[in-house]
C-alpha cells in the first residue's frame, strides 16, 4: 500500500489479488448478492485509490475492512437493501465449518444456521463475520469498528449468544 500511496497504482492490482476474495466474502454475508457484492469490492478498490494519501501505515487489512464497511453502510443507505438470503448464499462463506457430504442432517443444520444468521441485526452479523469467518483478531474489529478491544469481545459474545438463541428457537420448531 505504501507503494501505491507514492504513485505505483500497478501494485493496486496486486493488492485487489491479494485481498478481493476476502471482501467478497465479507460482502456476500453482509448482502446475500454475490452481483452487489462484486460490485461492493469494487468500490472498496476504488476508494482505496481515491483515498490511498489517507493511508497512515500499519495494518493495510484493517484500514482496507474499515473502507469496506463504509461501503455497505453507503450502499445499504442508499438503496434500502433488503437483508434476505439463500441457503446458497451461505453455503460458501461457512462450508468450511461443515462437511459437504450430501448429509440431510448437516443440510437442515446449515438451513437453520443460514435462517438464524439472517434473523440477527446487521450489527451482529457483521461482528459474527469478521471475527469468525474473515478471523480476525478482536483489535483489528476494534480498529475497523473504532471501540476498543473489551467493547469486540462483549458484541461478539452477544451477537453468537443471540446467534444460539436462534438457532435453538428455530430447531426446536423443526421438532
């Protein structure tokens, strides 16, 4: 980053193939659109052009998800995105965390999982994504979300609290 910040915009290149699958992740767990998503990233690469003299150092990631998340904010404000998603929309971001065999059992864990997710306020999925999903530690959340350390550690407990709640609720009215 500090390259492109004193004029080598090639290496801009080099920074959206190190990190756009990343935000698209980021995004399709925010949206449920992989089109809006792509497009999302894109406008994150773009700001980070424009705004790429801001850069103080440190953490390019950090820097680069606080971006991010402005871009949702943005974009949620300016065209009321509905926040409902698919199974499939999903599938992706957690396959890591279940197995694809095909199971029945594992597909209405991820269906209930995907419906509990999508039942939680914007804030909470967003900690739940970054924390769980894009693994960052509870500082880097902090510096994107501008709170310190203690303040992640309480939302992320409440948001995965609020997650099991859910879930619990909605597998119990599968029974």
């Amino acid at each position: 980053m500090e390259r492109v910040k004193t004029g080598h915009l090639d290496d801009l290149s080099l920074l959206y193939d190190r990190y756009q699958s990343q935000l698209m992740g980021f995004f399709v767990g925010m949206t449920q659109d992989r089109e809006q998503s792509a497009d999302l990233v894109q406008n994150v690469f773009y700001r980070i052009l424009k705004y790429r003299a801001q850069f103080k150092g440190g953490q390019f990631k950090t820097w680069m998800f606080h971006i991010a998340r402005n871009v949702h904010r943005d974009s949620y404000k300016r065209k009321k995105i509905t926040m409902t998603g698919s199974l499939e929309d999903y599938k992706e971001i957690i396959a890591d965390h279940f197995e694809s065999d095909g199971n029945l059992y594992r597909n209405e864990q991820l269906s209930l999982l995907n419906k509990a997710m999508n039942a939680l306020t914007e804030d909470k999925r967003e900690i739940l994504l970054l924390s769980k999903y894009q693994e960052k530690n509870y500082k880097e959340i902090g510096d994107i979300l501008g709170c310190n350390e203690g303040a992640v550690k309480v939302r992320v407990f409440r948001a995965l609290n609020d997650l099991r709640s859910l879930y619990m609720q909605y597998q119990n009215e599968t029974v």
